[in-house]
C-alpha cells in the first residue's frame, strides 16, 4: 500500500513516509506493561513521536523519508 501511495502521489511530490515506531506510551500499552510487570518507562513518550512527525512535515519537499523505525529501548 505504502509503495502505491509513493507512486501515486509522486506527480504531485507528495511524500509518504511509513513510521514503524516500538511500544507508544497509550493507555493500552501502559495497561499491558502493568499486567505483565514490565517498567511502564519502556513506552516511547507520545511528545516523541510528535516530534518526529513535527520533523518530518518541516523538511523541504525535495526531502523524503520514506521509512522510520523507532524502536523502543528495552
């Protein structure tokens, strides 16, 4: 789907970047953390993500990153 979007949108030098990011610090994930006693400060803060995103929509349009991973420090 990612690669389709990229094609279809390239005329119009649309970027679409697929962000990949390790365990969010929502409220779902906090709960699973909590039930399996696992340190709930593993979540990646949301703050971070938006300022990846914030980043990302910064960059010029001659700039693309097509792909992120972010993953979480366990």
């Amino acid at each position: 789907m990612i690669l389709s979007l990229r094609e279809n949108l390239k005329e119009d030098r649309i970027g679409v970047t697929l962000l990949k990011p390790g365990y969010i610090a929502t409220p779902e994930v906090i709960k699973d953390f909590e039930e399996t006693n696992t340190p709930v400060d593993y979540a990646i803060p949301l703050t971070g993500i938006f300022t990846i995103i914030e980043s990302i929509f910064k960059l010029s349009n001659r700039a693309n990153i097509n792909e992120l991973e972010i993953p979480t420090m366990l």
